[in-house]
C-alpha cells in the first residue's frame, strides 16, 4: 500500500533523509521511531506530496506521485503542527475539511457527527477551537484527517503534549482504525506508544533506517540484557549465589542482590529451587526504549 524506494531529501549540507526505502501492507501499523530531528516528518512530507525528493519514488497503493489529488484523496494526514481554524467551532472545522474532501449533504452531516463522537467533542461541537484545551485540539486535528474515511492514514506525532485521557482515546481510535483495515504509518518519539499500536518499527537517525523490523525481533536483537533486583531474608554467601546465576556481574548489597542475564526466567528458576526466600523481587526484561537508546545513543539531542 505505501512503498518508499531510496528516498533522499537535503537542506544544503544536511541529510534530511538519506536513502530510506520500506514497504508497509494493507492493514499494517507501521512506526517511524527517532530523535528530534531524525528525518521523521521531513519522510511523511515526502510521502504526502508536500515535499519532493531530491532522489528516490514514493509509491500510494500503486500510484507513484503523491502531489496528485486523486492521490491524496485517498491519504488522512495528521501533522505535528495543529492544523486546525481557531477561530471556527469544532463542527465549522469538520465541515470545511470535510468539503474540502468532496463530502456534502447527508453524507457530510452524518461524517461530522461520527468524528464528533469518535473524538469526544460532541457536547461542545459548537465551541470555537480556541476554547479547547490543548488534548482536544489534537483530538480535533486527528479526526479531521480522515472525514472521508482514507484507506491510508499517516499520522506524525499525534499525541504532543496531550494529557493521559486524551492520548488513550487517540490510542484507542488507531487501533479502531487498524481493525477497520486501515494501513497507517505512525512517527513518535515515545517508545511505549510504538510498542502497543505497532506491528513493525523502523529505528531512524540522521536520515537513516538503522534497523527495522517487528518490536519483538528488535528487542531480541538490539534491547540487551534483562535486569534482576532480588531482595532476601537473609542474604546467601556470594559463592552458593553465583554457582545458581548465569551472570559475570553480580551486585551484593547488603540483603540484595543485582545482576544482568539474557535468560531472566532460568535465573530465576536456579534460585528458587536453591532454597532461599525472597522478599521482593523485581524483573525488568529489555523493552523498545532500550532498542532505541542502544541504536541511537545516550548522549542528550538540542
């Protein structure tokens, strides 16, 4: 459905995007996960038009020029920026993006009422947007892009800066949209959010894919080790310990112990049968933000 074949876009001697090329199916939530400035945005304006390549071809289900209205007709693009009129009620602001799509009359009414209820707004439609909060601004924002019910739907950050009961409802309409046959290409930053909505996720950084496949492939490749706190009654002698842990590196602390090991659960299982008693136990196993932290750097981005 959306093919991105060896795409390049420079701004003097800055690589926005630099060779980037993936596929994503029918149906398929697709993440673009980087630092701030990783080419994220400057790729899904590539994607829709707005931006042409230096080099490269965009493909939308079989059609290779984006610019096109026929073709973006069948794009919902939300921006990182708020596209929305503040000076407009919300519903003003659904039946001009509407209209702008080509919808009228009963069909019109009957979208707007739907995304009204989709986004939570319905009780308060006709309240100009520079009234609302900043949650339901985004709201508004992501149930304009798909009005006219796109096949396709790329969606860059679309939970900046919202609050918890805003984000889940986002959440909960990207899965709607999934299970409704929807391809969606999803760029953040926040690596929880990836891991619940995505079923594959490129790593991107300075223009490039650094790695791309599912969340739990990339995990296994990329996230390191899982870490273990064990908390005793009373702390066994450091060699009966070591001869049960598969690990080189065993922090002992008074009655904890901590250590890293790619087999969590076997590790666990030699202690316990070993016969000592835990107090509290805590696991932590590699998750996404370890890939992304691993492939991209700790070091702080400006």
């Amino acid at each position: 459905m959306i093919k991105a074949d060896n795409l390049k876009k420079r701004y003097g001697n800055i690589a926005a995007v630099d060779d980037v090329s993936f596929a994503v199916e029918k149906g398929e939530t697709f993440g673009l996960l980087g630092p701030n400035g990783a080419g994220k945005t400057t790729t899904i304006q590539l994607l829709c038009g707005l931006l042409k390549p230096d080099g490269g071809t965009v493909s939308l289900d079989g059609k290779t020029d984006p610019s096109l209205v026929e073709v973006r007709s069948s794009l919902g693009v939300v921006p990182q920026a708020l596209a929305i009129y503040e000076e407009l009620s919300v519903r003003q602001n659904l039946r001009f993006f509407g209209r702008m799509y080509g919808l009228s009359g009963r069909q019109l009414n009957e979208r707007v009422d739907d995304c009204l209820e989709i986004a939570g707004l319905n009780k308060r439609s006709n309240d100009r947007a520079s009234k609302y909060s900043g949650g339901m601004k985004r709201r508004l924002n992501m149930v304009c892009s798909f009005l006219h019910a796109p096949p396709l739907l790329l969606l860059d950050e679309p939970t900046v800066g919202v609050d918890p009961q805003s984000r889940n409802l986002i959440f909960d309409t990207i899965e709607t949209m999934k299970n409704q046959g929807r391809t969606i290409i999803y760029t953040t930053h926040y690596m929880e959010e990836a891991q619940r909505l995505c079923d594959r996720v490129a790593i991107l950084d300075h223009g490039k894919i650094l790695d791309m496949d599912s969340v739990d492939n990339l995990i296994k490749k990329h996230g390191g080790p899982s870490r273990i706190e064990a908390e005793f009654e009373k702390l066994p002698s450091p060699d009966s310990i070591k001869q049960y842990i598969d690990s080189e590196n065993i922090q002992f602390e008074e009655s904890k112990i901590r250590f890293e090991t790619s087999r969590p659960m076997e590790s666990l299982a030699m202690l316990n049968r070993s016969g000592v008693r835990f107090n509290t136990l805590k696991v932590q196993t590699a998750n996404l933000e370890d890939v992304f932290l691993n492939l991209t750097g700790r070091r702080l981005r400006d």
